[in-house]
C-alpha cells in the first residue's frame, strides 16, 4: 500500500494507493471467549479474505499484539470476557499501539457502546457480527492512517505560521530570519519532552511530519536552486517540486531550515561572493567544521592539534579562541539539544560507547517523536534543526534528522561509512566543497558542514573505516581528530544535528536501524512520525522498501525488515532493534510518498549532493551574516548560547578546494 | 427425485424455522459463508452452539438453584448465551436471554425463574429442529452431490 500525499495549499489529502486486491491481506486479530462466536467471525473474516488470527483470551491477544509489533492490521475484541475485560484490553492495545480497535459484544446498551467509543475503540459492533460490516471493516485501518498523515501536517503549518513565515510568500530571508528568531524561541519554550509527549498523543493532535527524503530533499533543493533561494517561496517551490505529498507548508518549514544551514554553513559554494568578498560561505564552514572537530572534546583528544591539521590553512579557524568558544557553544547546544542523550557533544566513541549503538538506534517512539517534535518545532527555519533527539544530531539539515542519518547502527556502519565516504566525496566534488561533510558525523556536526578538503579527506577516510558510525550518538558525535580513525567516525558533533545532514546527499539516513518499527521516523524537520505501529504500515504501505509489495501478504513483508525511515534517533535512545539489522540500513522514508525511494545507505544519489546552488549560498550567506540571530538559529541547532556570528565572524581564508 | 424430494422436505423445514421464528436471518448469512474450504460449516456452528448452549444452561440452572441467587453472575451467564444464540440466529433463544436478563437486572427472581423455564424450552425445541433439519440435510447428501440447502 502507498500513501501518497497530495500538498497544496490545504490539507494535505492522503490518498492510499491499495493493492488491487486490498483489504485482502488485511490482518485482523479477533478476541472473544465464545468459541462460537470465534468460529463465526473467523469465518467471515477469511471469506473477506482478511488473514485473521483468533485468540479466545484476552491476555494472549495482548501479547501477540506484543510480539509481532505491528502484526496485526485491525483488532476485534469482544466486551465481556473472563479473563480481562474488553475494555481494558482496548485501553492497553491503544496506550501501546495505534492499532484500530472494533469491540464486539452482543450487548447494545448505551453505556457499553458508550465505554467503547470513549475508550477510543474505532467501532462498536452488535452480535451477532455481519458480513456486510466485516467487509468494509478495512476502512478503520485506512482512516486511521489517513489521519495520521493529516495529523502531521498541520503541525508543520502551525510551525510555519508561527514564524510569521507568509508560508513562502515572504521571500525575504531577514524577514524569515526574524521569524526564525521568533520560532526558535518558541521552540525554545517549548523544547522539551512535554511538548514532544503532547506530539506524541493521539493522533489528531501529532504533529505530522514530512520526512524529507533524499529525493524529496533534492527535488526542493533543486527548485530552490531554480528559483534563486532569495526567490524561493513555498508556493513556488512546491509548484516545481510538483510532490503530491507535501504543502506549502511542508515546503516553507523545510525551506526556513535550508535557508539556514545554508547560511551556517555556506553550503552553497565558495564562489558566492560574500559581500565582504570573502568566501563567506566557507566561513562558517570553517568555523563550524573546526569546531565540529574540536567538538565535544574528549580529554585527551587533540583536537585542537587536530583540527589545525585537518583544517586546511585557510580554512583554520583564525582564533582557536573563536573556535573554542564555538566548541563551548556547540557543547552547550548540545546540552540543550532536546534530547538529554543528545545534549552533549561528545565525542563519537565516547557517546557511542555510552549509548551503544542500538540504544542510539533505538530511539524510542517517544524520544524520537520527542525529537523530531523538537525539531519541528524548532524548525525554525533553519531547516537545520538541531536534531531534537539523537537523530537530529546526525542531521544538520533537518530533512536528514528525520532518517537517523547520524546515527549509524553499529552493526550498519560499515554500509554507512562507505555509503557517507562515498557521499561525501561526491558532495565534494560536485560541489567543490571542500567543507562537505561526507558522513553523517560530518552532517551532524551540521554546523560545521563544511570542512575543508583535508578534514574531509581524513573523515572520508574515516568514513569508509567500517563501523564509522556516522550518526553517533547524539551527544556530538564529534568528530574529533583523534576520532577519525575508525571508531570515531562520527565525523562530527553531532551539535546541530541538522546541519550535518543539511546537505542533501549525505543527509539522508546512512544507516538507521533496521528497527524501523521501534524507531520513531522522524521527518525530515524532525517531526515524530506516527506510532510504530503505524510507522510500519505506513512502511508497509507505501512501501518503502524497494521489495515492498503491496499485496496483502506483503503488508507486513517489511516491518522487520527495518525500514529506518527517517528514523531519527535520539541521543541515547533505543532503536529496539537496531541490533538486528546489519548492512545496510534504509532510511526510508516511510512517511512520504517518496519514501518509497528509501534512503537506504547505498542508495544516496549523487544528485542529492548537488544540493547548494551558489546563489543560494550567497543569498543566504549574506542575510545570514546580516543576521542578527543566533537565537534564531540556536534554536534550530538546539544550540542554546550558540552563536551564529562567532561563526559567521570568522573570516576564512581562501577555500581549498 | 428422491434428493429433490428431500430438497423439498429441507428447504419447508427450514422456512417453517424462519417463520416460526426459531431462526433469523443470521442463520442465512451462516449459510452464505459455507462454501467449498468449509462444506458443512453451518452444521459444524450448529453443532458447537448446540453443545456450548446446553453446557452454559445447565451451568445456569445450577446458579438459579443457589439462594440467593447472584444475579450479576446469572446476567453474565445469560449474556454468553445470548451471544452464542445471536451468532446462529437463534432468534427466540435470544429473544429468552434478553428477558431473562432484564428479570436479572430487576433482581425479579419470579420473572427469572419464569424466562428461564421458556429459555430451556425453546433451546429444546431449536435442538430437536435443527438436528432433524440437518439429519435430513445428510440424508440429501447421501442421495446425491450435498448441496447447500436453499434458502
């Protein structure tokens, strides 16, 4: 099944597209202690070629419902049961799924049909239980989904408006910076897991994220890079994007972000011209590569030494002061990062090691809807949110926060690594940037995005180090000099999460855990995506393996096939199954429609990496060194009393290129 | 001939059911579900209700002999049978369980008592029909290729 999404100006529409067959396949799990009954509606769930699972207690369906995470499609329960009431089961499939409930019960009396709608049970049938309600039984299944998906979005375009961002039609950077301004401290008051727990309940009110897919992202970045990123507004820009999936206010939130990172990290190409005539671009870059190096400074790393090193002459950062306080910053931003995991930059090995992998991976539903909560709403327009969680901390562009980019699983580094080195090089190369951060780590760092040609190359070289992790923890996954051999990989803090992933290519999720199921996507902003129970049909939907079918028997082909979409993981957090899945870890996107492309590691395009047109930079580059706000961009970053001018202020040398 | 005799006999039989009321149109839509996967289906439901029904009865009756007499329980009781009975369309059965149960619920011993005495009747009488229907279905069955009886 796909879920496609239709943008516009309005509510975005979701439109299913079912297998032909559909609801065939639909896997219904049915409760009830009358063997009787069981037998009868079993019967006409198989004739409606439902795959139907009985169980005549309540207790066992609670574990199977446990067990084989999103196994089940529909449940039907019966009201009066001895060992548990249907209620109650009711209650507790809702609290740990998002699975559709439709209780049973020869009882029609108002106040248990009442309970039953209270308790949230999508339907309340009277025995004995009719073929004509069995058939269309399908339709909770979808409009759960369906809301879902319109459940997100409105959280974006709340976002959006809030920035007092004309949702695109106000091309004015300095305008949107200032919106930015305003929506990062919005984000600010709202950061934190209260926000991301009221996300994170029930449906209608979750924020609906957009995960920003490589090809999505690269079909935006190519619009704006049309369009002239001074010139880019949502509108225009979905207009060329001509994605049915995402609004204008998809679009615009993304879009604030991009502006962002673009300016932090004049991503867009030395050869703008600043208007101090330096390559302005670069210099961010620089500072915020060198202070990515420095990173979260792991005693004992040199980081320093290191980063002068790696920093290619010019690009070192003038003061190492500068750098340094940077580094302070991007500690501090990371502390703050929203995710407590993530707060800090540390270094890879060092939060990797604390979290291990798979706790990283496993980014809880709620750390990473938390997270990518946080990044939405941090969205302000930097599109580089500070990973809210530990994904973001991979990404620096908000867009990559949502696929756990950063966050390699362990098991998936070696993918990853080759997958980002690879990345990295062609971002390089394409984009003659020397600062491009060809892995996550490097992404995370986000705000340092660029690094200059020899930091890349030893990143890249550390890259292909097998088991780079490139996500890292979320704690900034530094990317300490020290840390480049193999086991930092990270090439990057992860400070601004978003940033690091800012750049299309590598952006997208090297490596998620495989968990898809366990992992909250988060979208490309960072929003939560929906439960993982929806999260795996909505996987399993649009299918986003590449193998997904959509027939019925498919419905569940992939949930354990780790579909890491956007799964942004949060510092720390666990990716329940993140061990499991080696290789190669898609990032699919499971939310969009494009998330069919799933961003696997080895799936990044080459085209994502052509990401930063150089007007754009330069546009950005200018208002953003116009900027006065940190804050603005904090926010995005999560960075807490990170300042953009330091970085901005400093003035690197010529770009090597 | 003689199948179609017994086809004849079968399908009176049955529409006498439906007009007497012993059966509603859920034992149709038991009927629609048989097919080649589950050929005697709708004798295999009978069968099960036929058992469950008489067990969770004499379950009932001993409850009722109790003094005094819980009612929740005989509610919950009588709540499974009406279930059971909705599932093949035992429509006066049911019919008896409701009764039964708002007796329950006006703790009215006597109505109980007496809704209870109907109840084991009609699911007398509903077993003595439906096991000649279905005897009279094999027999059909035997005659010639087994059908699935009309409606």
């Amino acid at each position: 099944m796909e879920i496609s999404r239709r943008g516009g100006a309005g509510p975005s529409l979701v439109t299913l597209k079912l297998p032909m067959d559909f609801p065939a396949g639909l896997r219904v799990l049915v409760v009830d202690d009358d063997p009787l009954c069981l037998k009868t509606i079993e019967k006409l769930l198989w004739n409606c070629h439902y795959d139907v699972t009985t169980c005549p207690r309540a207790d066992t369906a609670l574990s199977m419902v446990r067990d084989r995470k999103g196994g089940f499609d529909l449940i039907m329960s019966d009201v009066h049961m001895p060992d548990m009431d249907g209620f109650k089961l009711l209650e507790l499939i809702g609290s740990e799924t998002d699975l559709p409930v439709i209780m049973i019960s020869a009882d029609d009396g108002k106040d248990v049909v009442m309970k039953g709608v209270t308790n949230g049970a999508v339907d309340y049938i009277v025995k004995p239980v009719r073929i004509e309600a069995v058939k269309i039984m399908w339709q909770h299944v979808v409009r759960k989904y369906q809301r879902k998906e319109k459940v997100l979005e409105p959280v974006e375009c709340a976002e959006e408006e809030k920035k007092a961002d004309e949702n695109g039609e106000n091309t004015s950077l300095a305008e949107d910076d200032e919106s930015w301004k305003n929506g990062n401290r919005k984000k600010d008051e709202n950061d934190g897991e209260d926000e991301d727990e009221q996300r994170e309940d029930s449906p209608p009110l979750k924020k609906p994220r957009v995960v920003w897919s490589q090809e999505l992202h690269q079909a935006f970045v190519s619009a704006v890079t049309r369009l002239g990123i001074d010139k880019a507004v949502p509108k225009k820009i979905l207009e060329m994007m001509d994605v049915p999936a995402i609004t204008r206010e998809n679009v615009a939130s993304h879009l604030q972000k991009y502006r962002l990172f673009v300016k932090k990290n004049n991503i867009l190409g030395d050869q703008k011209q600043l208007s101090d005539g330096t390559r302005a671009g670069y210099a961010p870059v620089n500072s915020v590569s060198s202070f990515d190096l420095q990173g979260p400074h792991i005693p004992g790393q040199h980081m320093p030494q290191n980063q002068m090193n790696l920093r290619s002459g010019p690009r070192q950062l003038a003061a190492t002061g500068t750098t340094l306080s940077l580094l302070d910053r991007m500690n501090r931003f990371n502390s703050n990062a929203q995710n407590s995991n993530t707060s800090r930059i540390v270094p890879w090995e060092q939060s990797f090691n604390n979290r291990q992998m798979n706790s990283i991976l496993r980014s809880p539903t709620n750390m990473e809807s938390r997270q990518s909560q946080q990044v939405l709403q941090s969205d302000s327009n930097l599109g580089l949110q500070a990973t809210q969680g530990t994904s973001s901390f991979l990404d620096p562009f908000p867009m990559s926060t949502n696929f756990a980019f950063n966050l390699t699983p362990s098991s998936a580094c070696p993918v990853n690594s080759i997958q980002q080195s690879r990345q990295f090089d062609q971002f390089r190369q394409q984009n003659n940037f020397t600062a491009d951060v060809s892995t996550r780590g490097q992404l995370m760092n986000g705000i340092s995005g660029e690094l200059d040609d020899m930091l890349l190359s030893n990143l890249c070289q550390q890259i292909t180090t097998p088991n780079s992790h490139v996500g890292g923890t979320s704690a900034a996954e530094t990317l300490l000099p020290s840390s480049y051999g193999s086991a930092s990989q990270t090439l990057y803090p992860c400070v601004g999460d978003n940033y690091t992933n800012a750049l299309a290519g590598n952006s997208f999720p090297l490596a998620t855990s495989t968990a898809t199921r366990d992992i909250l996507p988060l979208g490309m902003f960072g929003e939560t995506v929906p439960p993982r129970s929806e999260i795996e049909l909505l996987d399993h939907m649009i299918g986003s393996k590449p193998e997904d079918n959509f027939a019925p028997n498919h419905w569940n082909s992939n949930r354990n096939t780790g579909i890491e979409s956007n799964v942004v993981m949060p510092n720390g957090t666990e990716t329940p199954d993140c061990n499991k899945f080696t290789g190669a870890v898609q990032c699919s996107n499971s939310i969009t429609a494009e998330s069919s492309a799933a961003v696997t590691t080895n799936d990044v395009p080459q085209s994502s990496i052509n990401v930063f047109p150089n007007e754009l930079k330069n546009v950005v580059s200018d208002q953003f060194l116009q900027q006065e706000g940190i804050g603005v961009i904090d926010t995005e970053l999560n960075y807490e009393a990170f300042s953009m001018d330091d970085i901005l202020n400093y003035t690197p040398g010529p770009l090597p290129m | 001939m003689e199948r179609s005799s017994l086809q004849n006999q079968a399908a009176a039989m049955k529409k006498s059911f439906f007009d007497q009321g012993y059966l509603d149109e859920q034992f149709y839509q038991l009927e629609e579900l048989q097919d080649d996967a589950s050929p005697n289906f709708v004798e295999e439901v009978v069968a099960l209700f036929l058992r469950d029904s008489s067990r969770l009865i004499g379950i009932i009756e001993q409850a009722m002999d109790k003094h005094p007499q819980d009612y929740r329980k005989l509610e919950t009781y009588m709540h499974q049978l009406k279930g059971s009975s909705s599932s093949i369309g035992a429509l006066k059965v049911k019919n008896e369980c409701t009764h039964f149960r708002e007796c329950c619920a006006e703790d009215n011993l006597e109505g109980c008592l007496r809704s209870f005495q109907k109840l084991k009747r009609e699911h007398a009488i509903l077993k003595q029909k439906l096991e000649a229907y279905f005897q009279l279905l094999k027999q059909m069955g035997s005659a010639g290729k087994a059908t699935k009886s009309g409606k």
